[in-house]
RNA sequence: CGGGGAGUAGCGCAGCCUGGUUAGCGCACAGCGUUCGGGACGCUGGGGUCGGGGGUUCGAAUCCCCCCUCCCCGACCA
C-alpha cells in the first residue's frame, strides 16, 4: 500500500514487519496490554468483548450438540499427574507449583492446571458406573496456566483462557465419532463466525497431545505466510480412563474402561483473527464477532448539534433496537476525520456518516472497512441495508482470506523445491510423506517446517512418493512454518 | 533456556561514550479561540522517584554489580 494510501501511519506497516506490526497493533487498537509478570497480558475490554463474542457463539454450538457446561478445581495435586507419566511428561516443564499456604509449606505441591484430563479424569472415576452413565459430555470454559519460555499476547501466554471438553465414551468408535463431531463443529464455527479458513487433519505421533491416541486439529494460514493451530480433539482411547480407573459395566455385564476424548479452543482465537484479517490501516474484525460493529460519525460542521446530531441518535437507537452492537462518536474534540481513521484502525467493520447534507436529503453514508467501499443510502431503508452490508463483509473477508490460502497453498514435488517454497515464499505445502519420524525430523532440522496436519480431505487419491527420502509415500501431509 | 538489542512524561525518541545549572524534543494531555465530509491550527499551560535495588564519587540518567520487563534470532509448546 502506498505511503499517503496508508490512512493509520504511527504503527508499524503490516507489509514491512509483520511482527512488530502484530504488536503495536495489539496495543493500540486496546485489545490487551503487558501485565508487569513476564509473559502475561491484560485483556482489555475490546479484547475480552470478542472473547465473550466468541464464548456465546461456540457455547451455543457446543450445547446445541448435547454437551453440558461445569466447572472443575484449578489446582491439581500432584499425585493425580504422577499417576499419568505419559501425560506428565508432557506438560512437565511447563507446570507451575504451588508449593505453600499462607506461611505453611504443602505437605503435597499443587499443580496450576496446565489442562485438566488428571481432575476430570479422577472425578469421572466416581460418577461412571453403568453404561447408563454414558456418555458424559462435559465442557468447561477455564484458564490454564503453562510456563512457557517465549511468549506472545494472545498466541502463547502463560495463562490463557479456554474451554476444554471431556467426553467418556462406552466404546472406541463412539469417541472417534465424537472426537470427529467436535473437529468440524470447530471448522464450521471458525469458518463461519471468524471468516478464518481452516484445513482440518490428523497431527503427526510427533505432533499429537501427550497421552491421546490420535490428534486432529484444525490449521489456518497466518497472513505472512505461517500456520496457526487453531483448535484441537483429541481421541484419548483409554489412556486415561485406565490410569485414573474410569470402568463400566458393560451391556454384557463386563467392566470395562471408558473411551475419552479431549478437545479445546483458546484466547489464541483472538491473535488469529488480528493476523489473518489486519491490513496496513489496522484491524479488520468480521462483523459476528467485532466489539463494535456499526460506529456512527456524525459530521461536526455548523450547528451539527441542532442538525445532525439528533440524527445521529435516532439512528444509533433504531440499529440498537435491531440487535446490532452500536457506537456513536459524537465526541467535540476529534474532527470526522481523525475519527474515521481512528475506528478503522480499531477494526470496526461498518462507518455510518451522517452530515448536513445528508440529512437535508434524510439519507446517510456507509462505509465499509473491508474494502473501503462508500455507499449513499436513503434512511427509509438504513436498517436492510446494514443487515446486508454486514453480511457482505462477513463473507468477503472470509472469501479474501481463503483465497490467500489457496493461493498460499502450494503442492511440491521434490526436497530441493521444497525447501525453495518455505524459504522464499512460506505458506502450506502439500507433498508426500513416508510417515517415518525421521523423516519429519529431518524436514524440521533443516526448514523449520513441521507437519502441520495430514489433511482428511484430499484433493486427489494418489501420493506422490516422500519428499524427503523419496520412498513411497504413506501420506499426503500439509508442511508450514507455524506459531 | 542460549545469543543479540532495549527500558528517560501516556506514546515515540534524544541526552549516556567523555559524570557537573532547573533532563530535552515530537505527538498526546489541559485551558481559550478559530475549525470540522479522510488523523486541523494558533496562543498558553501541566506532567519525570531517568525500569528497580545496591555500589563508586564532593556529585550519577550518565560509570560498576545484581534483579525485573520487553523485542529480535535460535532449542520446547493451545
């Protein structure tokens, strides 16, 4: 974007340092700011308004699909993690203890869950008996706490906040299906709420959580070119349920363990809306999920506060009225213009200009942030015209995105053009791969890419033979540097 | 956790190397006036334990040590 084009000039370009763009960006825009703890964040009001958009919006698909809502402890003791090595193992470095009480030492640390399969998995223990019992369908929106070396707000703090489902099962294929379910309820949530395209698969054992059998994850490809985990669902098979003595009876009167899934999406959510939508100007946020959006900018010209301003209000009520999340600016001591810039760069999707002229001619002006597009309409059909304006930017967001996917996405043949694509250009690669770890390990050592899923969807049947080493290929893998 | 950089008014920075008036600039902020359809202008004014602690010195933003926080690049992760 041009120079005297780029309307927001004191943050970094998005196009010449997209890190430091990220940041700045995060900041002024007022979705979060540095807590004084290394590596944890204030979520600001702006911030947590998507947050709580979000939480309504998959809540809703999450109960609509016969899960409940519950709340477990925060610390766990950590005999309950010991019980799991796999599991621990895992999470190990990154757990923080709680050590005393008051002036009193513990007889046992606590852990500050780093996820809660250990509590959920000891309580379930005591509620399942019968196969009657089953399923349990259990979701919990909670903060977690991992004690992470390199921190970025929203990508990975050291406390964020999710929701986590637990789900036990009376066979394997009931948590496969469930594990599956929950996989694509996150695509379609994301994809339509978020406008965020997302390529749903199946990670890698290098990949996979700590003690599932199988992960699946959904993938979405940052604007500069690096992949971001979105949301995973784990098949947990009975891993847990044999550690923590999850048993039923069976319809044949057999005890037998539990079949469990796991799965969770987080604030992460809201760095993946800001790096797949932001332009130069700032935030672009789709309208389901925006903290604003609709602001309306009366034009303070004249004796606007006679003319326009009753207006203004007038129409600020009747879109309220329709459901919509309004703000009107009618503060004196910004012109129209630096608040213009001011609401794009804050990401409001819908600016609503009302002056005299307008008024004179009962019609008002839309501009969209999207595109940029302005738009005079009469205020006899405002409300439609809102209703479909913002149904215009929801789906051309998410069309703009998909198309850098795709665009993005990039199938190669051999190592040496492999290595040129990530280099050069970034994005997904699709290749073969023999499924062999060290393979992967290899492509990691020297690229920096990892097998960000194998997809479950495949353009076509055959696989080409692995990238790496040339044998025949086991899968068709989708490669990216990633968050 | 390793390597590099940074922290001075709300934000962005200068001053530090070579210690010495009252720590400075731009933006932001406050008051008044003129303005207002894409980040207006003039005049006046307020705001600082120089990230924190210790040390050296007659004297420290400036020199030395420790700690905290952030950024960038590498090893681990939603």
């Amino acid at each position: 974007m041009a120079e005297d084009e780029r309307l927001v000039k004191k943050i970094a370009a998005k196009s010449e340092d997209f890190s430091r763009w990220y940041l700045e960006i995060i900041r002024r825009a007022e979705l979060a700011d540095y807590a004084p703890m290394k590596g944890m964040m204030v979520i600001r009001p702006d911030g947590y308004s998507i947050w709580e958009n979000i939480q309504r919006l998959l809540d809703g698909r999450i109960k609509d699909s016969g899960h409940v809502n519950a709340y477990f402890p925060l610390f766990i003791p950590e005999s309950f993690l010991r019980k799991e090595m796999e599991h621990l193992k895992g999470f190990a470095p990154e757990v923080a203890w709680v050590t005393h009480g008051g002036q009193e030492e513990l007889e046992e640390r606590l852990a500050v869950r780093p996820t809660s399969e250990a509590v959920i998995g000891s309580m379930y223990a005591k509620w399942i008996h019968s196969y009657r019992d089953l399923p349990v369908l259990i979701n919990q929106w909670a903060n977690i706490v991992r004690w992470e070396k390199v921190t970025r707000p929203f990508l990975r703090t050291t406390e964020f906040l999710w929701q986590e489902g637990h789900t036990a099962h009376e066979t394997f294929d009931q948590a496969q299906d469930e594990t599956i379910k929950i996989l694509y309820l996150y695509k379609e949530f994301v994809e339509s709420e978020l406008a965020i395209p997302v390529v749903e698969g199946r990670k890698t054992p290098r990949e996979k959580f700590a003690g599932a059998m199988e992960t699946y994850a959904i993938e979405a490809l940052m604007s500069d070119g690096k992949a971001l985990q979105m949301g995973t669902s784990h098949n947990l098979g009975q891993h847990f349920s044999k550690v923590f003595d999850i048993r039923f009876e069976d319809r044949e009167q057999k005890r037998q363990y539990v079949w469990q899934t796991s799965w969770g999406v987080s604030t992460r959510l809201i760095g993946a809306l800001v790096m797949t939508h932001g332009d130069d100007s700032g935030l672009r946020f789709p309208p389901q999920v925006a903290p604003v959006q609709i602001v309306i900018v009366p034009i303070s010209i004249g004796n606007w506060k006679e003319n326009v301003l009753p207006v203004a209000v007038s129409v600020e009520k009747d879109l309220r009225r329709a459901g919509w999340r309004v703000r009107l600016d009618a503060r004196e001591e910004f012109t129209p213009g630096w608040k213009f810039s001011e609401w794009e760069m804050r990401g409001v999707p819908l600016r609503i200009e009302i002056g005299p002229r307008d008024v004179k001619e009962n019609r008002a002006v839309l501009v969209r942030r999207d595109v940029r597009k302005k738009d005079s309409v009469d205020l006899g059909e405002l409300i439609s015209r809102v209703k479909g304006t913002l149904r215009e930017i929801q789906a051309s967001l998410f069309d703009q995105a998909l198309r850098f996917q795709r665009e993005n996405t990039r199938t190669v043949s051999d190592y040496d053009e492999f290595k040129e694509v990530i280099e050069s250009k970034r994005g997904f690669i699709s290749c073969g791969w023999c499924g062999d770890e060290s393979c992967e390990a290899r492509i990691k050592e020297e690229t920096m890419a990892t097998v960000r899923v194998i997809p479950l969807k495949r353009d076509r049947e055959d696989i080409g033979p692995c990238v790496c080493c040339r044998k025949p290929g086991r899968e068709s893998a989708l490669f990216a540097r990633a968050y």
